[in-house]
C-alpha cells in the first residue's frame, strides 16, 4: 500500500456512500480531492471523477434494484435521454473552458443544496 491510499480509499468510500445514500454526489467529493491530493487539472478531475463514479452508481443502482427500490420502467425515458445528454457533455467537454466547468459544476451543487433545503 502507497503512502496516501488510505485517504484515496476513505475519498472513494465518502463518494461511494453519498451516491449510495443521496442517488447522486459522489462527484462532490471527489473533484476537489483529485485537484487538490493528486493534483489532477480541473478537467482531468471532472472525467476522473466520472470514471470512478460510474461503477459505482452501478452498484447502487443493483443495491437499490435488490430492494425494490428502482423502477425500472419509470426510469427509462430518463436512460435515453441520460445517454444522449451523457454524449453531447462529453463532445462538449473539450469545448468548454476549465474555469467554466467548475463554476457550472458548483452552481449545480448550490441550486441542488437549496432545492434540498426548501423542498418540501
């Protein structure tokens, strides 16, 4: 074991338990870690990130289908439309500037975090 792969361990399992807990997040954690422990580029964070973040939505995804909480035909016109958003991003990822992805990225944090708070 390398000298920080407990932390990068304790990073995925916080990434790992908000994706699991929330059905979303994991990013959150994990894109200022990778910029700032391993000094990854902003953009090289945010693709790093959803490299991690994929299996791990998988597994919650089975865990939540193992207890009845998924349905599935309720959520597929949302696949379809996640798949085609999923790549326009990705061809649009290289196109867009790093300081704007990370300011995007945080106002959806915050637009999510109040939609939380004031939801009812």
């Amino acid at each position: 074991m390398r000298k920080n792969d407990g932390k990068f361990i304790v990073s995925g399992a916080l990434a790992g338990l908000a994706n699991g807990f929330f059905g979303a997040g994991g990013g959150m954690f994990l894109v200022p870690l990778f910029c700032r422990w391993i000094k990854l580029s902003d953009r090289e964070a945010l693709a790093t990130s959803l490299a991690v973040i994929f299996p791990v939505s998988i597994v919650s995804a089975v865990v939540y289908f193992i207890n009845n909480g998924i349905d599935v035909f309720g959520a597929l016109p949302f696949l379809i439309g996640g798949l085609f958003g999923g790549i326009l991003g990705g061809k649009l990822f290289k196109k867009i500037s790093p300081v704007i992805l990370r300011r995007t990225l945080a106002l959806f944090i915050i637009y999510g975090g109040i939609r939380s708070l004031f939801a009812i």
